[in-house]
C-alpha cells in the first residue's frame, strides 16, 4: 500500500478524481515517501541536502464560464443583441470573470457542466453515449457573426478541445493541446499577429527582395501591399466540414471534477485507465437548478476543495500523483484552486482598429452560439455562484489560505474545472510571431514594432537601427504625457549596443572623416544620422534632435537632388544606416593620446581551499589553450591582447614572465595594506612571443603551492594589484578573479559572515542584500576610471557575500559567475577527495562548465573604456538607467568593458508635449577602444512614431522589452524597499495598465470580462513569472548568495535572456523527427504538459533538466542512454552518450543548441521521474503552483482582474 501523499498545502490527498484525457503525472514513488531528507534547491547551479517541502502540482476544478467578449470593431450595442444572462450585470456583480471562445481549433458552446458525469459501474463514455442529465447532443452547427468576429479578435486562445486519445498499457496518451501538430481531422488554424494597421512586414517577398547596400538606393518594393480587410470568417456548420466533429459527439472532460474525498480507501477504484475521454460537452444544458444561493466572495487564494461531490461520481486517480489506494484528509481541511476563474478573457486590437488579415479559424468551424442565443453563462444551471468559493478573484497576491477549521464538505453539484489552454499561451504567440514575421525584417518605417526576440529574423538596415541593438517598450509614443502617466505603461529603451548579429546580417561599416572627425550638431553634438535633414541646397543641415541649424563643413558639402537628399547618400553609412561606426580622433582620447592595446589579468586564489578543491591545477591545466583564442579585430592576422598572471591568498604574488627569461620569476607583495606593482616590464606580455615562459609558469604553480595552508585569503588587495598592473601599463582591460572563500584575511575589504537566509522574504531582507561595506563599491570606481573590468569567478562551498563583493563586477561591466560546490576530484591533491565514492565526479560537472564559461568570456570581442550617451529630440530625455554600469554624472554612462551579452535599460521622461507630425528620435552614442587598440565611436539610431489616441500606443507596446525593464527596475526597488511592496506595486502597475486599456479602448462590455490588448496578452503570465522568480522571491529555501547572484545577473540580462529566465523552454524528446532541422516545437510551462512516457529538455538560459519520464519506450532509452528501462539509467552523468544511433546525435544536437544559444554554459542535471530532483525540476513550471507565495497562472489572473475591477469601479 503506498504511503499517503500530501499536496502543495501539506494535507493528504483523498480518492483522486478521474480526468480520462490526462494520464497520471509522477506516479512513481513521491519524494515524501523518502525518509531522508531530500535535496533542495539552492538557487542557480548548485543542490544541497536539507528539508524543503516543494508544492506538489494539485489539479483543481475551476467553473467553466464563458462569455462572448467583444469583436474587433463591433459597435457597443452588440452586446445588447447578445444578452448573457443569467446573473447580474455590470460592475457591481459578484460574478468571477468568464472566458470568451476565441480562435483556434473548434468552437462548440458550452454548457454549465463541460462534458458527462462518470457513474460509478459504468466505462468512460465513448462514442455517442450522452452524459446522465444532460440533454442530448444537438447536430446543428453552432455559430453566430458576433462569436465569429469574437475567435477573430483573440488570438492565442483556444477552448479545450479533446480528440480521441489512444490507450496504451499504462494508461491514455496525453494530449499536448494547442502544442501537437494538426492531424488529418484537424487543420492548424493560422494566425496573424496583431500590426498597427494594415500589415507591412518591411519588405517585398522573399523572391523579390534585393540585399540592401548603402551603395545605392533600397529596392523599390521595400514595402509590400497591405492585405485586404477581412470581416471575420463566414459562419458554417458541421456539415461537410473536414475539420467538423462527427455529430453528436460530446466534447471535451468531464468537468467539475471533485477534490473533496471522504476519509479512508476509495470506494470502487477503477481497475485500469479509462477506454477514453469524451469528446466535448453536450449542446444542452443540465436539468435541474443549481444547487446553493449566491454569496459574498470569499477573500485570498483558496486551498479548499469544492464543497462537496455528487452522488455516485467514480473516484479516479489524481493527476499527475501515483495511483492506487490512498488515505483520504482529514475532515473540513480544504484544498484546491483559486476563487474563480477570469469571466471573459478577450484580447484584441482596440476599438476602432483598420481591418486586417483574417484572424478566424478555416471556413467551416462552427463559431458559437446559433444567432441570437446568449453565451454560458457563470451562474447558471450547473454552475456554483460566489458563495461557493468560485465567484471572484482572490485577495492578494498570494494571500492567506483558507484556515483549517473549516465545516465538512457538503454534497453539492460538481464545479466545473478552467482549462488552462484556454489563457493566452506564450508558447501559441511565439510560434503565430515566427510564422507572421520570421524572415527579413526591414527599418525603414518609423515606429514599426519588431519581431519578437524568439523569431529568427534578417535585419535589413534602412535608416534606422537594428532591433537587436535597441528596442523600446512603445514603439507609437503619447504626445501628451498625461496619456502615459495615466496608463502606467512604461517608455523605456534596451540597449545592447554589442548585440550578436544574426546569420546573414552584415557587420557595421566603419566611416573615417580623418584629423577633422565625424560631424556633429553644433548645438546639442548629436552625430551625422540618416534623420538629419540638409536646407539651404545643402550648405546646412537642421538637427532632428535639438532643430538647430549647423553649417556643413566644406570637406563633407555635397549637392541635393530634386527629393533634397544629398547626391552621396548612398556612399556614406552615416546618411542612409542606423547603425554605423566612425573612427575616433585624439580629441575622443585620454589626455589626447591613443590608447595601448588591452591587457587580460588572470589573478588565481592558492589558498589551501583553491588547492585543495582542485582548482588551481583544473586552471593551469586549460588555460593555454584558452589562450590561443584571444579575440583579435577583423583582417588581424593574431591577437594584440597582451597577458599577465597573479596569484594571492594572504599575500600577492606577481610574476615576470618576459620571453627573454629562461624560466619565470615571482615577486611577492607582502604588504597588503599599500599594493603596488614591483616590476614595470615583464608582467604582461604577448602570448606567442613569451609561450615558453607563459608554459613554464602555468606547469610550476601547482607544485608551488601544493603544501599550503593559507586559510584566509584577501580579495580586495588582490583586485588592486590588478589595477595597478593596468595603470603602470597604461592601457585598458579586463581582471579574470577567481575566487573560493569569504575574504576574512586582514586587508583592505576584509569581511564578516553576516549570512542569515531567514531574512529572505522579509522586510528585513534588504539588510543582507545590500554591500555590507563601501569598500569594494569605490574600488569598482577606481577600475571604471583607468577602464579596468572585472570578472568574478566564484569557487564557494560557504557563504562569501555575493552582495558586496559582486559590486566590483556590477560597476565595472563585469559579471559574476558561480560554481557552488565546486570539486575537481580527479585533480585534487587530497587522496581521500579521489577515492571517495560518495561525491560526483565535478570534473565532469562544475569543472567542464566553468572552462566552458571561462573560454566564452576570453574569447568573445570586448569594448574597453567605454562611454555612453543617450540623446533624444526635444520634449523626452533619459533619466534612469538600470544594468552593470557606473555613472560619474547625469548624461554619461561608464563602463570598463562591454560585450555582446549586457543589456543596459533606460527610462524616457517627458519635458514637453510632443508633435505628432515629427516623431521621437534617439541616438546612442558609445565611445570605446576596441581589443586591438583603436578608439571608435559606435553609433545607433531610432525613430519612434507619436500618436493622439492611447489605442495606438496599446497596439505598439513591445512586451519582451517591457518584461526586461519591470525586472531590472524592481530588482533596484528591492534595495530599497521591501518585497511585499515591490510586487503590490508591480501588480498594481500592470493592472493600471490593464484598466486603463479597458476603460479607453475597449467597447463597453461587462465587468466580469477580461479584456487584454493584443500586444500585452502574456502581461500577466510574464509578470506572475517575474515574481515567482529567485531574483524577486527567492525565500529562504534559497541561500543568501544564491539570491544576490540571481538578482545581479537579472541586472546585466539582454531582452531574449530575460524571456527565457522568467518563462523557461520545454521541449519534448521523445517524438522527434531524426531528419529535422529545427529545434521542436516548445511546450507550455506546465505539469499538464508532461507525459510519464515521455522525455524533456527544460532549459531558461541559467539551468537545464532533462526530464525521463518511467514509462518511456524502451528502445528510445536504449538508444540514447543505453538502457532499456529508466530505473537504470546513471543520472548523476552530466553529459549524454555519444551513440551512433539518429535519435542520440539528434537528442546531442538539440542540447547543443540551446547550449550555445545561451550566454552561459548550462550543466545538463538528468531528472528521473519519482527521483528527489524532480522537486527542483517542478519549481521551473512556472505556470503551476507552488505554495502560497508562487501562484499558478490562473490563481494570478484571477488576482489581477480583481485589482481591474478595482479600479475601474
């Protein structure tokens, strides 16, 4: 008899329930079944032992509720011809909000109960068998022109639609939903993605587009034709309908599936899996009233089951928790979902938004409703009001549950459950995002939102700069600031001005104006940019920014054409790209010199902890191979970055290493107190001219410092050797520090254990978070001021206060990498760490991975001693920035270094109202020398369009860049207030935004739906992700050093990563195509989408897992992991088989991918189903619960519509 389980709340679960689509997810041994205490989460890359009770993934009914939202540009009077009825309208109602059919897949009207009751004795119904209690199926198609306008308005949502599932030997095949390829019964509908009118993708077809050249002009077909109106798909009926269902057919679970059980071992459970799922609800209503009167809602997050269950309803087995017998809860202890699901979700251009490509499903898919009938309706037959537990949105984000005194459920009606599928799906978005805009992309029209940042795209610049290198949070600005502030929605920029190119994009050109240097507005020093605009026959140009008047300089005079450009436009990339680069004369130069070439300092800890973990030998053993792939500047035939090596525990060793010596020499530093540097020549030097020094030394420091016993080590005096190397080679670069231990030594920056991880999640939290002392903060000024960057690479197996000795990192540009627990046994001195059977081989775990991150960073091209301006036209200016950055003043952005991977954001302000005929521009200026030396100006431009109307700034938000900022600005809240306060205020922040959209965009509509703009329908998905996150709510469960290094690498994060951070990949192995290109298709975050006879790879840039499920096939397995069955496979193994199999070169190759897609060297942690490490791998499907604090998606949405009635009531 297996022992008893618990769910999220800790309560043992009674007779589970039947949900016949859905096999059984976990159903091995539970992890609370172990005695032992399991293994928990420690944050980023690391699981240590210790308690932790991780929230299982409980499946509750929710009422199906479903009312008809509003089509696109339907008068307000269509809701009167299409009444809902039974309950109570408008603002004042208790109703929970109710969910509109939209487009995508079939849509069949559903009744108060969402499919037939199963009856104890019975099969699963099948075929045409009807519900008992339910009226018969209706044959006649539904559909009405309101409810075809309406699935043309929502795109992204789908109602649940359950084909036929067939049965296995364990139990159903899970359907994936929306995720699973069309079959030959159902076509894929396509979707359009929403554009600000009609859509103009930038560009001819594919056939007809020319490779843009500034050499001469664009191709005349630089836009392509707008697509004819549409007025939504014409009704239809079943018949003669290949994707019609055959008639009769119910469709869809049974829904309202109970969670309350009675104590003891369930009556009559089923003996096998069902034979089947039904296949939608009935076209009648259920007889009968509905049971129980309406009631005040209730308030917080519900833990409680549904209060009570019908007579005779078989007692299945619980989703996604091991069948068989199971002890049922204690009396009144209730359990289950949120207080009501959303009553209308609609998301859709606002009103009044010119017609665009059909957004409907294929022709012939039944639409709704026939005309005239009213939608379901949430309170009707069948349905439970708000007394009930169901009927509003709860209170507080993550509020209290429901105490535990509470009366023994009463039998009522069954509730019925919300399917998720039918919230807006990331996964649906991104996929209609690739299909609609993936190819080339071209700048050339002001204020044209982007593809999103998960759609390959072919940047053509046409005047106006990459998305990659910039992008903002509205692409269509206010005129007038009072409709900003009014709809909360941020005006902000992401700027990545080193941002990878794409396959197929060119590299920036590079203009030389010689001794006189690029020319610039004499009034504000904006630089030459396609925006400018000559007069006076082209003897003055008139600046876009400030509309100032300067005189073009007689070298760069040149006549205009008829259209008054000039006749070089085309010659010159400063005059027809958005992007360009100009090289920079001695007046951009420190002291009006040109800089030296860069240098890399390696600084090694030789402590006895370094030693003894391995690690100075792991370091000196790769890292001159390392060294062969130093970045070096187009057309150079080898690298000028010159190198150096330092090593420190209590002292700090320097060494010569000049290729005329036979052997290297070491000088040490034993006054830590007062660095400075022994040796002018001889410490950095060219790696091909001193290799046989550089391979002398690196073989003699493990035998150096092989006997140590150093314990206390310094850190801080260790970073000002470094520094002062740079400065007495007078030239820029960048300090490797690799470190293992608190630096409690007596030096400059010494440090105290302050670790107490139970102030996380409290409003004490901040006091830990925040640099213990100032030190290292005015050492990273010191490094930003000689242009040196610093690199932290931690060794740690205690705590070393991430918080203040990251700052270095974060003013620098620099990054902290962390590898905890970090053990190289094959290397150790320590013969015990080599015969020990009892530890992972981290040779192969943290030790592959850092070499891995260590080869990227050294390799990857570098900007040294960079300054950034941003400049914008009259009436907006920058006022905050967030990243890894330090500023002197309030217009000049410092950084000692910058790659490809940092992301700085900026926060736009007005001054003034804008004019809505000339735009807003912006000008990124970065000033920098590149690693072989030359100093350069790097230049991107951008053109926004202004609007009147607050509907076009809701149609051209960008959501991904919207995501990036909220999480960089609420991490630097968190510094300053407490974490309750920063999520009330980023949920009250997205819900004005949502209000405000309602209340000025959206027809008139009942206040029980929800209605969410086309460009923010994954809002609220992305923002419950962003406060589930380790970085906003990481509690105690994590380590203090885990939570400041979550919270510092969000801080540098570009737009792409943080997507991928907050709403991780899932993608299936199992059922891939061997002779595919293309990485599968991504699953929703979800534990519904999770099959026990199936393997996945769920990844967010940070961590990855590959999930096995137990009831793989076995020659799957044999070929990828050389087992037959799961049980066996070794999942302490962190890297995959190499078999000469395709289905193991295709599994290593998707892994390969999203490895190098990726900033960081992500460890793959192999997760068996049942194991202890799925606990850690259940936390990342962020759309499930988990505990109080982590609600699932719903839960959320719900909470949020209530803070929208809130408002607009």
């Amino acid at each position: 008899m297996n022992p008893q389980l618990r769910p999220a709340g800790g309560q043992p679960f009674g007779e589970p329930h039947v949900q016949p689509h859905l096999p059984p997810l976990f159903s091995g041994a539970h992890p609370d079944q172990n005695p032992a205490a399991p293994k928990t989460y420690n944050g980023h890359d690391g699981f240590s032992a210790g308690a932790g009770n991780v929230a299982g993934f409980t499946q509750g009914p929710f009422p199906q509720q479903n009312k008809g939202g509003l089509p696109n540009g339907q008068p307000p009077q269509m809701l009167a011809r299409h009444p809902v009825q039974g309950g109570p309208q408008g603002p004042g109602h208790a109703q929970g909000p109710t969910l509109a059919p939209v487009q995508g897949g079939l849509h069949t009207p559903l009744g108060p109960m969402q499919g037939p009751m199963l009856v104890p004795g019975q099969p699963p119904l099948h075929g045409h068998a009807a519900a008992p209690g339910m009226a018969p199926p209706t044959s006649q198609a539904q559909g009405g022109p309101m409810h075809d306008q309406l699935a043309g308005q929502m795109g992204g949502l789908s109602l649940s639609q359950r084909p036929h599932i067939p049965q296995g030997p364990l139990g159903p095949s899970r359907v994936s939903g929306t995720n699973q390829p069309p079959g030959p019964q159902q076509a894929a509908p396509q979707f359009q993605r929403y554009p600000p009118g009609p859509p103009s993708f930038g560009g001819a077809p594919p056939q007809q587009q020319q490779q843009p050249y500034y050499g001469g002009p664009p191709p005349a077909s630089s836009q392509g034709p707008p697509l004819g109106p549409s007025q939504g798909p014409p009704q239809g009926s079943f018949q003669g309908s290949p994707q019609g269902p055959p008639q009769g057919l119910p469709q869809g679970p049974p829904q309202g599936h109970p969670q309350g059980h009675p104590q003891g071992h369930p009556q009559g459970h089923p003996q096998g899996p069902p034979q089947g799922p039904p296949h939608g609800p009935p076209h009648g209503p259920p007889q009968g009233p509905p049971q129980g009167s309406l009631q005040s809602p209730p308030q917080g997050f519900s833990q409680g089951h549904p209060q009570g269950l019908p007579q005779g309803h078989l007692q299945g087995p619980h989703q996604g928790f091991p069948q068989g017998p199971l002890h049922g809860p204690p009396q009144g202890i209730p359990h289950g979902p949120p207080h009501g699901p959303p009553q209308g979700l609609s998301h859709g251009p606002p009103q009044g938004m010119p017609h665009g490509p059909p957004h409907g499903p294929p022709h012939g898919h039944p639409q709704g409703p026939p005309p005239g009938a009213p939608y379901p309706q949430a309170n009707g037959p069948g349905s439970l009001g708000p007394g009930m537990g169901y009927g509003g949105a709860p209170q507080g984000y993550g509020g209290p549950q429901m105490g535990h005194g509470a009366q023994p459920p009463q039998p009522q009606q069954a509730q019925r459950k919300l399917d998720p599928d039918q919230m807006p799906s990331p996964i649906q978005v991104i996929e209609d995002d690739r299909k609609a805009r993936g190819g080339p992309f071209y700048t050339s029209k002001r204020g044209l939102v982007p593809p999103l940042v998960t759609t390959d795209f072919v940047v053509h610049d046409e005047g106006i700069c990459s998305p990659r290198f910039v992008r903002s949070t509205v692409y269509s600005v206010p005129c007038n600031p009072d409709v900003l502030r009014q709809t909360a929605v941020p005006f902000a920029l992401c700027i990545s001005p080193f941002a990878r190119l794409a396959p197929g994009e060119s590299e920036l050109p590079l203009s030389d104006f010689g001794e006189e240097g690029p020319v610039r507005c004499n009034r504000c020093k904006a630089y030459m940019c396609p925006l400018m605009q000559f007069i006076d026959g082209g003897r003055r140009f008139q600046c876009v920014f400030c509309k100032g008047t300067t005189e073009v300089p007689a070298h760069y005079f040149a006549h205009l054409d008829h259209l008054g450009q000039r006749s070089d436009k085309f010659q010159r990339p400063e005059l027809c790209l958005g992007s360009y680069e100009v090289v920079a004369t001695r007046e951009y130069c420190k002291n009006s010199v040109f800089p030296n070439p860069p240098a890399f300092l390696f600084l090694l800890d030789v402590s006895y902890n370094s030693v003894h973990n391995g690690l100075v030998r792991l370091f000196c053993t790769h890292i001159r191979s390392i060294l062969d792939e130093l970045p070096k500047e187009e057309g150079q035939d080898r690298s000028r970055v010159r190198v150096g090596f330092i090593t420190y525990s209590s002292v700090v060793h320097f060494y010569n290493i000049k290729s005329s010596l036979a052997q290297p020499q070491m000088l040490v530093v034993p006054d830590v107190h007062d660095m400075f540097v022994p040796l002018l020549d001889g410490c950095l030097v060219s790696v091909e001219e001193a290799a046989s020094t550089v391979d002398s030394l690196l073989e003699q420091i493990p035998g150096l410092f092989a006997d140590t016993r150093e314990t206390d080590t310094v850190l801080g005096s260790a970073i000002q050797a470094g520094l002062e190397a740079l400065k007495a080679a007078e030239c820029a670069g960048k300090l490797f520090v690799f470190h293992t231990s608190l630096p409690i030594a007596d030096a400059p920056g010494k440090l105290k254990n302050r670790d107490d991880r139970k102030l996380l999640s409290t409003d004490k939290e901040k006091t830990i978070l925040t640099p213990q002392s100032p030190f290292y903060n005015q050492l990273g000024q010191e490094c930003v001021a000689a242009g040196c960057c610093v690199d932290l690479y931690l060794f740690h197996n205690a705590y070393v206060d991430i918080a203040t000795i990251g700052q270095v990192a974060k003013m620098t540009g620099g990054q902290v990498y962390k590898y905890t627990y970090f053990q190289n046994t094959q290397n150790a001195q320590d013969k015990t760490i080599r015969e020990s059977s009892t530890q992972l081989l981290q040779e192969d775990v943290e030790g592959s991975r850092f070499l891995e991150d260590l080869r990227r960073d050294v390799s990857q091209p570098v900007a040294f001693d960079a300054v950034m301006r941003v400049r914008t036209s009259t009436g907006i200016r920058p006022t905050d920035f967030y990243g890894n950055y330090y500023m002197a003043n309030t217009t000049d952005v410092e950084l000692a270094a910058l790659d490809c991977n940092k992301c700085i954001a900026v926060e736009i302000k007005y001054d003034d109202k804008l004019v809505e005929e000339e735009g807003a521009y912006v000008q990124v200026a970065l000033l920098y020398t590149t690693c072989g030396g030359q100093r350069r100006l790097r230049l991107h431009n951008l053109s926004l369009a202004t609007c009147v109307q607050m509907a076009d700034m809701y149609r051209n938000c960008d959501l991904d860049t919207m995501v990036n900022f909220l999480a960089k600005q609420g991490v630097r809240h968190l510094l300053e207030q407490g974490p309750r306060q920063v999520k009330e205020g980023c949920v009250s922040k997205a819900a004005q935004m949502l209000a405000a959209y309602r209340k000025h965009c959206a027809s008139p509509s009942s206040s029980g739906q929800l209605i969410l703009p086309e460009c923010m329908k994954l809002l609220p998905l992305y923002l419950n992700c962003l406060l589930k996150s380790d970085a906003l709510s990481g509690g105690p469960e994590l380590t203090t050093d885990d939570r400041s290094f979550a919270m510092l690498s969000l801080c540098s994060m570009d737009v792409a990563s943080t997507v991928a951070y907050f709403y991780p990949r899932l993608l299936p192995l199992h059922d891939v195509d061997v002779d595919a290109v293309d990485l599968p298709v991504a699953l929703r975050c979800t534990a519904e989408k999770v099959r026990e006879d199936g393997v996945y790879l769920l990844e967010n840039g940070i961590h990855m897992f590959m999930w096995i499920g137990m009831a793989v096939d076995p020659d799957f397995l044999q070929n990828v992991f050389a087992q037959p069955v799961a049980a066996r496979i070794d999942i302490d193994k962190t890297a995959l088989l190499e078999l000469n199999t395709p289905i193991s070169r295709r599994v290593r190759d998707i892994v390969a991918r999203v490895r190098a897609e990726r900033q960081r060297c992500m460890r793959l942690t192999l997760v068996r189903q049942g194991d202890k490490m799925e606990l850690v791998f259940r936390q990342f499907l962020v759309e499930d619960r988990h505990g109080e604090a982590s609600p699932s998606y719903v839960d959320f949405l719900c909470h949020l519509h209530k803070e929208i009635r809130n408002l607009l009531s």
